[in-house]
C-alpha cells in the first residue's frame, strides 16, 4: 500500500510504501524452504540440513532480498498508478513509528521535469564552413617530412650534404652535459650526461637554448637562468642558477625530398605524388568536415539550451558528475598514471554534468515530439564514412555489416 504522492519541490516527491509484517515472514519461510533444498553444512548431506542452521546461516540475506524486492515492487507500482516519470533512484529509508504488524518506508525521488522549447523558426545560428587548399595541403606534407626526419653529423660530408657550417643552430639534434648549481651547490635535477634535444622545439628553457647556440662540438659554455615563479621543481621556481655546458655531438636535421619513395612511405603503391596530394587532401576534408561538424552542433546545443526551458533533477546531475569522474579516472589509469590517490572532487564535472544532463532532456523531447528515427540510409551513410577512416574501409564495413543492424 503507498499513500498519496507529496510535492515537496518543483521536481521532489515522496511516497510512504506499507505492508504487512505477516507478508514478509511468509515469503521468508518460503525462500527459505526452497534453499534448505540445496543447503551444505558439515556433518550432513545436501539438502538435509536443519531448517534452523538453514536460517542462522541464510535468513538475514534472504530477509534483506525479500525486503528490497516488497519495497521495489510497491514503489514502481506506485509510480505507474500514479503516472509518475521517475529520475534518477529514489532514496528509500525505513519509517521507525510504523503501526503494529505493518513495515513502512518513506521513498523521496525526483521526477522528469516539464520541457518548454521555445520557437526555434526565429533563431539564427552562425554556422562555419572551410575549404581544403593547397597551402593545407603543403603544410601537412611538411608535418609528414618532419615526423620522418633523420639526423647526420653536421660538418661531415655525406650522401645528403654537410648540413653546412658545424655550430649549433635552431633546428639542429645537441647532445650536451649540463651542471647547475645555486649560490656554489648542485641541486637536484640540475646535471645530466648526454642529454639531447633539439634546438627550436622549446623542449628546454629559453636561456637553455639561446647558450647552446653558437657552440661547437667540445666548448662549453656557463651562464645564468632564471627560472620562473610557476616552474614546476618548487626548489628551484623563481631563483637563478648557474650553468655550464658542454656540446658533445651535433646533428643536421635532413627531410626526405618528396618523390616516389616517399609517397610510398605514406602508402601510395605506386610512387604517384599527385595521388599522395590527392589522398591527403581527401583525409584533410575529412578531418575538416568533422571539426566543422562539431562546431556547428555545438552552436545548435547552444542556442538549444538558451532557447528551451527546464528544471534538471539534481538526482541526474548527480549521477553524470560520477559517471564523468569515472571516466577521466579511467583515461588518467590507461595513460600510466597512478589514480589510487588521487581525488576527484565532484565539483570539477559538476557544471559539465549539468549541462549534458540538460541537453538529454532537450534532444529526447524533441525526438519524442518530431518522433524521430534514423533511417536505414542514414545508418549507412555513417558507417561509410566512419570506415573510410580506416586503412581498409571494407573490412570495416563488413564487420558491421555483419551485424545485421544496418
């Protein structure tokens, strides 16, 4: 039995779910008789136990499951008869003043809000749109060239040249010792042996650099860095130190010509660059598409919550702020980091979850009211495109085609 349901807020509701003690202790008894069946203990065989150990070692579980399936049933029949659209869980707890012979519990929950969607006829959303040229085109062969660069001695005559005059310059592969040391003393992190990195990346600090270069293979050189306020060793953050260094190898940086070797590199069979630049601008549009895309949706997502007015069950925020921490912890855990202890303050995915939370209801009432649904040709045409991402879209296609979804 549940009472009339009672509006404590804009979305909250509570219900008070009765029944009869005598309800409970029967249903008990017979689950209890059904697991006396196939019950084990020393000295007896299965299923000859006494009903008494039957009920020492099972009862409290049996009476627990009982309890949650009494007080589940009475509160979703309570919710049907009453039409009510359930967010979230409802947070049941036992009523301690129940009548005599009756167990009672009060369940608050939140309900579906109202969503009111304003006239979307007048909204004018700015929209985006890029094209693919040739200068795009261009850049990502030289971003091609460069992830495989290889490095030579520089003053050394070889196959591809000298790399010309043998001092360090920007663009050029150092292997350097380094020392540095604060008012006379070492500290810690401030001294390698052949440490290489590569001039103009801005992998070191800008002094780091600008004393590197100029030298040649077995100078040194000593000069002072200031390290920043925010620098991430706090022993050393926003004081200055003293550095020497010392140039023990120095290499050229030589791209690969883009000829037939390497357009075959990139996996063009034939050697052809024009199908290279072909190719790669066919992944480039659709890269772009895709960004374009986003952006795009993102602006209707915006004018969609600017536009539609609602009340967010908190229960649902809730439970998409835990759901987002569990996934951030997840993504940290596969990139190698140690999460065990680290928090994850429900705060940081709070205004995140809100917002997810509201686009859902927005989109899943106008799905409902349009009663829309994807067609078979438009399934298709994703998956097509999704696939052409791949090395080989036709074993992707038939790994979902094979599903018979589509």
């Amino acid at each position: 039995m549940a009472t009339a349901v009672e509006t404590l807020g804009k979305l909250e509701r509570r219900i008070t779910i009765s029944f009869p003690v005598a309800e409970v202790r029967t249903e008990v008894e017979k689950r209890l008789k059904v697991q006396a069946r196939t019950a084990k203990a020393p000295g007896f065989r299965p299923g000859k136990v006494p009903m008494k150990m039957v009920a020492a070692q099972y009862g409290y579980q049996i009476e627990n499951d009982v309890m949650n399936d009494k007080v589940g049933r009475a509160f979703n029949d309570a919710a049907n008869e009453n039409n009510l659209r359930v967010a979230g869980f409802p947070n049941i707890q036992p009523q301690p003043d129940s009548a005599e012979g009756t167990m009672s519990f009060v369940a608050t929950f939140e309900v579906y809000p109202e969503v009111v969607i304003g006239d979307l006829s007048t909204v004018e959303i700015e929209t985006v749109k890029a094209d693919v040229s040739e200068a795009e085109i261009d850049k990502t062969i030289e971003i091609l060239r460069k992830q495989r660069v290889h490095f030579h001695t520089k003053g050394e005559s070889g196959e591809h040249g000298d790399g010309g005059s043998a001092v360090a310059e920007n663009g050029d592969r150092v292997t350097v010792d380094f020392v540095g040391s604060i008012d006379d003393v070492e500290f810690p992190g401030g001294k390698a042996d052949d440490y290489s990195f590569v001039l103009g990346e801005g992998r070191m600090l800008p002094e780091f650099e600008a004393a590197t270069i100029g030298l040649k293979v077995g100078e040194a050189k000593t000069f002072p860095l200031a390290f920043p306020e925010d620098y991430h060793g706090k022993d050393v953050a926003g004081k200055t130190a003293s550095f020497t260094i010392t140039l023990k190898k120095l290499e050229w940086a030589h791209l690969p010509e883009v000829d037939a070797e390497f357009a075959k590199s990139l996996g063009v069979a034939d050697g052809d660059i024009a199908k290279m630049r072909e190719d790669i601008k066919v992944n480039l549009e659709r890269e772009v598409a895709g960004r374009v895309k986003a952006r795009n949706k993102e602006a209707v997502m915006d004018t969609l919550v600017k536009t539609a007015t609602l009340d967010v069950p908190n229960s649902l925020i809730s439970q998409d702020t835990e759901r987002l921490a569990e996934m951030t912890r997840q993504d940290m855990a596969q990139r190698g980091m140690d999460v065990k202890s680290m928090p994850f303050p429900p705060e940081l995915f709070l205004e995140k979850a809100e917002r997810r939370v509201r686009l859902g209801l927005i989109l899943s009432q106008l799905v409902g009211d349009n009663k829309l649904q994807a067609t078979a040709e438009q399934v298709k045409a994703q998956v097509e495109d999704f696939a052409q991402s791949y090395e080989d879209p036709r074993e992707v296609l038939k790994y979902y085609y094979s599903d018979r979804i589509v």
